[in-house]
C-alpha cells in the first residue's frame, strides 16, 4: 500500500490515502471518476504488472451509498453486509438471475450502480457471494463490507 500511495501522489493525484491491504484508496483529484479510475489502472498495470479494475466514487456519492443502507434494519453484523460498487447499471435481468441463488437468510438490494447484499450466514459458503464476486452481471465491480465502507466515507469527509 505504500507504493500505490507513492504512485499515485507522483502521478499528481492529491490527498492520497489508503485503508487495508485491499486496495482502498481515498485521494483527491480535479479529474472525473472515469478519468481516475482510467489512470490508476494505467499507472497500477505499469508499475505492478497487472490488471485491476479501478471503481470510483466520489466522496457524495459514497454519502449517498451509506444514507441509502436499506438492508439496515436487517443487516446486524456490518463485516456480512457487502456493497457491491458497480462500473455502470446493472441490466435488471442479470441481477434477478445472480438473486435466485440468494439463501433464503440472504437478501439483496440493487440500487443505481451498488448492490448491497446481506450474508447473515457469512459469505464464505454463500452462492449469492459467488456469484457477486464473479463475472455474472456484466459489469466490473468491486466489493466492500460495511465496516469498510462506513470507514472509506470518513476518510472522504476528512474524519
């Protein structure tokens, strides 16, 4: 993680600032999301030697993902309640696929551009979780439990 920090400061990005081993980055930057997300890919693939896919979101609209929360009333335990962060809408029928093989414990909400997801069994032998983490909705996503996403915002907010 400190050599992503570095990268990204020497590649003018501002703020930078990172959380876990994951990948998590807060910065600053007077370029669009889509311009971010493309550049850090770029900057990442030449230094480290691998593709990743690069999510953003702006600090309002990581707000608005934790305002929305509306699995909260369900979802007691934040390290089993994922946000999925998508690259674009979903297609609808490819989320009501990936549901159906939600446990009946399990729920999911597609919202915009995030999925949030509860796990209230763990993730480890969820099917829903397997098919989030793959390819099954044709969009590129990352996900992020709610204990870090909850942290990510305060990073954004300068907490």
């Amino acid at each position: 993680m400190p050599e992503l920090r570095s990268l990204l400061s020497e590649a003018g990005f501002d703020d930078v600032r990172t959380y876990v081993q994951s990948g998590n980055v807060v910065l600053s930057s007077g370029r669009s999301p889509t311009g971010v997300a493309s550049e850090a890919e770029k900057l990442i693939s030449g230094r480290f030697g691998f593709d990743v896919d690069v999510i953003v979101r702006t600090g309002d609209e990581m707000a608005e993902v934790v305002a929305r929360n509306p699995l909260g009333d369900v979802a007691v335990d934040p390290k089993r309640y994922q946000v999925s962060f998508l690259e674009a809408e979903p297609d609808p029928e490819a989320v009501s696929r990936i549901a159906g093989f939600a446990a009946e414990s399990e729920r999911l909400v597609s919202i915009g551009r995030e999925l949030y997801a509860w796990h209230p069994d763990g993730v480890a032998r969820s099917k829903l979780w397997t098919r989030l983490a793959g390819n099954g909705l044709g969009v590129r996503a990352t996900a992020r439990n709610w204990t870090t996403v909850g942290t990510l915002l305060e990073m954004a907010q300068g907490s």
